[in-house]
C-alpha cells in the first residue's frame, strides 16, 4: 500500500477559498519539508502589508479610495494588486492519499443523499460488468 503527500497552500478572501498544488511528494519528510519552507515565504512576506511608519492620510478630495485608514490608502491597494496572494494566504497543508485507490465515492463534501445513492448504485453496477 504505497502513499503519496499532496502539499497544497490554501488562500481565502471575503468571499471565496481555494487551494494551490505546491508538489507531490512519495516521502512524508520532503513533503513536510516543502511544506514548512512554503509556509514560512507567505508568514516572513506578511509584513509588506504593515502600515509603514511614514504613511501620512491621503486628503480627501473626493476620490474614491482615500482615506483615514492604511488599508483604504492607494499605496495599500497597490500592494495589494502586486502582492495580494500573501494577504489572501491561509495555510500549508499536506493531504495523504493512498496510490490506486478510487476515492471518489468518500469524497461527500456538497453531495446531497440522492447524489449519494446515485454514485453508489453506478458503482455498485460497474463493478458487476467488471466481474461478469
């Protein structure tokens, strides 16, 4: 029963999530490695979203995205359209699969029963063919 480690960031925003494959990996201590190497670039890289201390608030001549906050400010915002992935970053995780196995019927995330019951029966009839 041979294994392999899928090492995936995961990013979220105010109204979506999603992952980024990192790498594939056969051996669980490379995959940890890469996985703590990836986790430390986006935790180090955080701090480019810092309030500097030399921002001084923009003033309002009407324009939108001025501001008395850093995070409202065009030089946040800029850093944001460059950077925005480190802002975005949730973690680095590693996912274990065992290799030749169809997983597909555990996966019950969004499935409704009768979706369930539908996989199941086509599962149970393609094994049948195979046999007969």
């Amino acid at each position: 029963m041979s294994k392999i480690y899928l090492v995936e960031a995961t990013f979220d925003d105010f109204d979506s999530s999603w992952t980024k494959v990192i790498g594939l990996f056969d051996e669980l201590d490379i995959a940890e490695k890469v996985k703590q190497k990836w986790d430390n670039f986006y935790k180090e890289n955080k701090s480019i979203f810092d309030e500097p201390d030399s921002w001084e608030k923009e003033p309002d001549i009407g324009n939108y995205g001025s501001g008395d906050e850093w995070t409202d400010s065009n030089e946040y915002w800029t850093l944001k359209s460059k950077y925005g992935e480190i802002s975005e970053f949730n973690n680095v995780r590693i996912v274990e699969f065992i290799t030749n196995t169809d997983n597909f019927l555990n996966d019950q995330m969004f499935r409704t029963d009768p979706m369930k019951e539908l996989l199941s029966q086509y599962n149970r009839d393609y094994k049948l063919k195979e046999i007969l």
